[in-house]
C-alpha cells in the first residue's frame, strides 16, 4: 500500500505538467495536420499540372487523404483535451 501512496501523491504533484504537456500535444498535432494537408495539397495541384486528364482521381484522392488526417488530428487534439479536463 505504501507505493500506491506514492504513486498516487506523484500523480497529484505533477497535475500541471500534465496539464501543460496535453496543450502542447494538442499544438503538435494541430501543426503536423496542417504541414500534412499542406504537403498533400501541393502534390495534388502538381501532378495535376503535369496530367490534367487524370484531375479527378487526384482530386478524389486528395480528399480522402486530408480526411484521414484531420481525423487523427481531431482525435489526437480531442485526447488532449480530455487531458486537460479530467
């Protein structure tokens, strides 16, 4: 019992870092969604100027890439912002 005592005062002491850690998670993932979408959006548009007969699979593909990873963004923001609260 004496090492859940710990555990649990160790837990409580580091509360803010927690806390801080979780909004600086949250920035991270925000920040890699976007340089993702950014870098999927800049090869679309170029491999459109190199085929424009193939415009609409591209742009397709697109889509459903920069949905997958705002998905994971979203839930990586949304497990910091759990974090936070609780």
């Amino acid at each position: 019992m004496p090492l859940l005592n710990v555990m649990l005062q160790a837990a409580t002491d580091l509360g803010p870092f927690a806390q801080m850690g979780a909004g600086l998670g949250a920035a991270v993932a925000a920040l890699a969604a976007a340089i993702g979408i950014g870098n999927i959006g800049r090869s679309a548009l170029e491999s459109i100027a190199r085929q424009p007969e193939a415009a609409g699979d591209i742009r397709s593909n697109m889509i459903i890439s920069a949905a997958l990873i705002e998905g994971v963004s979203f839930f990586a923001i949304v497990i910091s912002l759990l974090i936070v609260v609780l």
